[in-house]
C-alpha cells in the first residue's frame, strides 16, 4: 500500500473480468480479490441492537455470486434479486449497478447496507448511510483508531457505485431474505401489443420480475415479436414433473458444446441475415409454460451465458414514455441500418429489464425508474461496434445512461452530464473518505494496456487490512474515462507468428511419428485433430490462454499424425517437390501476409466472400472425386492458392487488429493457411496427383 504511493502510481481492483468495458484497467497496481471470498460473521460487535430486523449478510468483496448464493442457500437465505449471470463477484457487480428486472427492486447498490473500504494512506473506512446498521459508541469501542466510521448519506450514495473510484471494497452487509422459489412463465407476444402497457400503473406495477426479448425486425405483418419472461414467487416445487424442474435440457446442452459458438462466430461474420432471419424461430424455441426451482437459479439464464457475445445496455427512463420512444427509435435505426449500402445486422434480439430508481449517484437507474436496454451482439459480428456507437449517439436526447461495465462510448461531458451528483466539485464526492493530503494525478485508464509484472499485483486476501488505495475522486474527471487501448501491434505480431512456428513444429513432429500410419487410423486422426480446434475456440473465449496454447499445440501434432503417411508418400517419390513446395509456400506467405499486414485497409468485408469461396472449392473437390473432370486435380490446386491468397491477406490483416488475447486463435487460422498452401504446392510439384 504505503510502497504504491511512495511510487507515485495508481491502485485499482479488478473482480471477475465480465466487464466489457475498460473499467478496471490500471497502469498501476492491480488488487485480485481471489482470495477475498466468503461470508464474515454478521455482528462484528458493532451492530445496532434493531439492525437485524431485515434479514442481513457480512460478505467479503470478492466472494462470487454463484458462492454467495450457495452459502446464503446453506443458511436458509437469498438475495432477493439479481441479474441473469452469476460469475461475477459481488463488489463488480455493486460497483458497476448490475441489475435484475422488476419495478419492487432496485439495482445491486440498493441492497447494500454498509460499506467496508480501504482508502488513501491505507486507512479502513465504513461507509454507510446515515440511520446504517452500525452503533458508532461500539464501533469506537471495538476499532479505536484503527478504522473510521463515516455515515452521511451523501457519502454512501457516492462510494456504494463508485467503479473502485471512491476505494477498494473489502466487505459489505447487504439486505436478503429467506430462501425461496420462483416459478418462471415465457409466453409470445408483440411489441405493438406490449408498448402501451409498459407502465407503473400496468403491467410493471404488478410486483413480478418481469423482462422482454425482442426481435428488432418486423414480421410481414409489420409487428414486432417478444417474449415476455414473467417470474413469481412459489412454493418449493416438490411435486411438479421432471420437465417443469428445468429448462429446456436440449438447448442447454446446445448451448454448452464449444462448436455452438464456433458456428454463431461463423454465422455472425459470414452470413448475418441468414442469424437475424432465425430470431422468429429462437423466440418459439424459448416458450416455456413453466419452469420452477430455487431462486438463484431461475435468475441465472444458464449455458446461454457460455456464447461468445458482446453487449452495450442504455438506461432511459420511465417518465413520458421515454422508454417506449427509445425502442421505437432503436427498431427504425435496426431497420434502416440493415437496407443501407453497409449493411449491419443485429445477430441477437433486444433484452429489456425494468429496474426500480437507486439512490447511488453513478447508478444508470439514479433516481429514475429505468427501462435498461441490452444491445446484444454475437462477437464477431461485422460493423457491430459501430452499429452500437450509434444507437447511444442516436439515443443521447432521450438522457440514455451507458452501463458502465459493457461496451460504451462515455466520455467526461457526458458522465457529468448523466451523473452531476458523483463528477467532481459535488459534496458527496469532497474528501470525507480520505486524507486531503493524498490527492495526486490518477493514470488510469490512460490508453495503454500493459501487463502487471508479478511484483505490481496484490493478491487481497481477508488478512490484509491495508489494501491499496483506488483512483482518487479528486483527479480530473477526463483521466478516469476508460478508453479504449490500442494493442501492441509488434508485440501481438511477434507472439502469433512465434506460436505459428511453434506449431509447425508439432505438425512436423507429427508427421514424422505418424508417417507409417496406414488405414482408418487417418481418416480418425484427421476428425479428432479438429476437436482440439473447436475446444480452443471455447479456451479463448474464456480466457483460459493456458490451456489455448496446450490446444493449439496439440491440434498441429494431430493434424501432423493425420497427413504423415501422405507427405512420407511425397517424400519417398519426389523429394525435391517436397523442397520446392516448402520454399514456394514461405515465399507465398510471406508476400500475401505483408500485404494484409502492411495495408491500411479494412478487410474484415473480404471473410464473407472467402467462406463461400471455400464452401465452393470443397464442394468442386467432392465432385471431382466423383465425376472424371480433365485436369480437375491442377485446378483445384490453382483454385485453392487463390483463394487462400485471399485468406492469408485477411488473416494478417486480423493481426494487425488483433489484441494479444486474440494470438492463439490468429496462430491457428496462419498456420491452416500455411499447411493448405504447402499441400497445393506440392500437389503441383508433385505431378498433380491427389493421394
């Protein structure tokens, strides 16, 4: 702690990573809360004698909700409400207003009751509000000097949804209730049906948790179909049906194999109407006359969560039908966008939740009743951040409030204009939780992405009672935005072409072990080198890059074993078609790779075309080996060097683009271009045979 601010840096704590923003980015030190999780003791010693009246829990603020849940379940207990993911961990989603759906409940910030955090010069506050569960005689009595009780309500109001600003969050007590089930109804319906019941008074005002998932294209009769998501309390459904006991098992476990997601990236890049003609038949395939289980798992939506997607959520309030002109505005922006001369699709339909107004000064739903808009995109999906930007730009004079923790083009006017009780100069963001002596210049979030070294990051644990100290709330508004971080193009160049090698030599290896390999065994090894492929996939998209690389390198010694016996044959007959093959395909590669690479251009435009290129080509292979064609076998191979010509610009022009999460991935596709060059290469030279 006292080492960071003797450097003059920064402190930020990070939770579970969900965030798709760059909110947690720190050049500085950065807090893992891995080991910051679990329940505390409720009653420190300090509680006011009435404070247990509402069910309460003391949970340390790294403890992740699907643990919370589990240890609450044990103890007969339940949040009363939450969102529809449950990996993240509970200071994420406080600090970011993560949300559920339901006029009777406000977002998370507004079921927290006290606030433990660790500020500048190391000193340990509570926070709370100003009637907080905590007697300030026992507080004394129990922490003396060593740790300062502020209740003010301004000042809760102002740290409890503070994005780490106003502190790193040790502990809360938050409000729960007992245990209990939900029964979870889905039913068809139209957006023109719906809109005008959109009230406190209609429907919203009916106590349930209530949602929509709308498809943003019109029917041929001009509607627009929802579904309409309705959750109530219920007794615990000892004696309903197995089917009722849970959703769909089918579409769970579609949505659980790591090829759905291959296949949505695919879909999504590379024909994107064919996705949003689907969302008529997704919505069907969702109806459900009743689900009923535990709360915690009625809330979470399950292995949907798995798929890889990207998502900006506005908030807009209820007041004069704000709510309703938004999606109106936002269906006749999809439809446009989707008939203009770039056309961008949406490849998901539109979530809608209804979240109570919250009392935190940065919360989306600040003292406003909010209908939260979730734009979700599969990843992948060509113009689709741009298609995002523009709804917020579009959207901005109907006072939209970006998520903060999803992808959003926020800057300093705006946040001052969304949030003026929380930007600096407010007195709920003066210096009452901190030593004024402390203020210095924040660099967070200053553009770069560097990676922490192993001495720069601070593993939190419920020991440590000096924590390092978050952004300052003092610094200049307009270095605390998070920007988006330019990668290190060098450094993402080097390590994917470093990987590329690396599986060149597995495959080399591979092929020399498997040269004798004869039979059924090539056609096995040839399937199972792919399932390697797809799992990495799933590996990056999860962020296990470990377990990527282990993936990537065992794809290339399955691919190698797969076509050893095949290259042995070349080897054996004409060994100087194998050299001249090899030399052939470094200097193809190298000439159409620096071209994608070195272009200023945009390509992304090109994978559409190249997929059904490549469709085309497998398609005339299969016929060729069915039906005699002249010099079919020289014309596959010159068809294929054309088209992976174009694969291989694309592909490093992805490079240049990519972020270093991406190499292991980029290295995959590089390296698939490389082998299919080389084997149409030595098809050529090797006399324009195809065993």
């Amino acid at each position: 702690m006292r080492r960071a601010e003797g450097q003059g840096t920064t402190v930020r704590a990070v939770g579970a990573g969900h965030a798709w923003s760059d909110v947690a980015l720190t050049d500085g030190y950065l807090v893992l809360p891995d080991r910051l999780g679990g329940l505390l003791e409720l009653d420190d010693g300090t509680l006011r004698a009435d404070a247990q009246a509402t069910p309460l829990a003391r949970v340390l603020g790294g403890t992740h909700l699907r643990d919370l849940n589990a240890a609450l379940d044990a103890a007969g207990l339940a949040l009363p409400q939450m969102g529809g993911y449950d990996a993240q961990t509970i200071a994420g989603v406080v600090s970011t207003s993560t949300h559920g759906s339901g006029l009777r409940w406000g977002p998370f910030p507004d079921l927290v009751r006290s606030l433990d955090l660790v500020v500048c010069g190391g000193e340990v506050l509570r926070v709370e509000p100003a009637a907080g569960p905590t007697d300030p005689e026992a507080f004394a009595s129990v922490y003396g000097d060593a740790r300062r009780l502020v209740q003010d309500d301004d000042t809760f109001a102002a740290a409890v949804c503070g994005m780490g600003s106003m502190g790193i969050i040790h502990a809360l007590v938050v409000e729960v209730r007992e245990k209990f089930w939900l029964d979870e109804v889905r039913t068809l319906s139209t957006w023109e049906e719906v809109r005008d019941e959109l009230t406190a008074d209609r429907v919203l005002g009916e106590g349930d948790h209530y949602e929509l998932f709308l498809n943003p294209y019109a029917r041929r009769d001009g509607r627009h179909t929802v579904l309409v998501t309705r959750r109530k309390d219920c007794r615990e459904p000892t004696e309903l049906p197995p089917d009722k006991l849970e959703r769909h098992p089918l579409t769970e476990l579609e949505a659980s194999l790591p090829v759905t997601g291959v296949v949505l990236r695919g879909l999504a890049r590379y024909a994107p109407a064919f996705m949003a003609g689907r969302f008529e038949a997704t919505l069907r395939d969702m109806c459900d006359d009743g689900y009923a289980s535990i709360s915690y798992r009625v809330f979470n939506i399950g292995e949907a969560n798995k798929l890889p997607a990207i998502s900006m959520e506005l908030g807009v309030g209820l007041d004069d039908g704000a709510h309703v002109a938004a999606v109106d505005q936002i269906l006749a922006i999809a439809a446009e966008a989707r008939r203009g001369l770039r056309r961008a699709y949406h490849t998901s339909p539109i979530a809608l939740r209804f979240v109570a107004p919250s009392a935190a000064f940065a919360s989306m739903m600040h003292d406003r009743a909010t209908m939260m808009i979730e734009l979700i995109l599969v990843d992948g999906t060509p113009r689709g951040l741009d298609l995002l930007g523009g709804y917020e730009e579009r959207l901005a004079d109907l006072g939209v409030r970006a998520h903060w923790g999803q992808i959003n083009g926020l800057s300093a006017e705006r946040i001052r204009a969304s949030y003026p009780r929380w930007t600096p100069g407010s007195r709920s963001t003066a210096a009452s939780t901190r030593p004024a002596s402390s203020t210095r210049r924040s660099r967070v979030a200053s553009g770069s992405r560097p990676e922490p070294t192993p001495d720069a990051v601070v593993a939190a644990g419920p020991a440590c009672d000096a924590l390092p100290m978050a952004t300052d709330r003092s610094v200049p508004l307009e270095t605390q935005v998070a920007r988006p971080a330019e990668a290190d193009a060098r450094a993402v160049f080097g390590q994917t072409m470093g990987l590329v090698a690396v599986t060149i030599l597995f495959f080399a290896l591979g092929a020399w072990i498997g040269r004798d390999i004869s039979g059924g065994l090539v056609l096995l090894l040839f399937i199972g080198a792919f399932v390697p492929l797809i799992a990495l996939n799933a590996a990056v998209r999860r962020g296990a890059q470990s377990l990527a690389l282990v993936l990537l390198f065992a794809f290339g010694l399955l691919f190698g074993l797969a076509l050893g016996p095949v290259l042995n044959e070349y080897v054996q007959a004409d060994p100087a078609a194998v050299w001249q093959a090899g030399g052939a395909t470094a200097l193809f590669i190298a000439g159409f790779g620096a071209y994608g690479y070195a272009t200023r251009r945009d390509l992304s435009s090109w994978g559409r075309a190249l997929f059904f290129a490549l469709i085309a080509l497998i398609g005339f292979g299969l016929i060729s080996l069915l039906v005699s064609i002249p010099g079919a076998n020289v014309i596959y191979a010159v068809l294929g060097l054309v088209i992976f010509a174009g694969l291989t610009i694309f592909d490093f022009n992805r490079l240049r683009r990519s972020g270093i999460e991406a190499a292991p991935l980029l290295a995959a596709s590089i390296f698939l271009d490389v082998i299919n060059v080389f084997l149409f290469f030595l098809q050529l030279f090797g006399g324009g045979s195809r065993n």
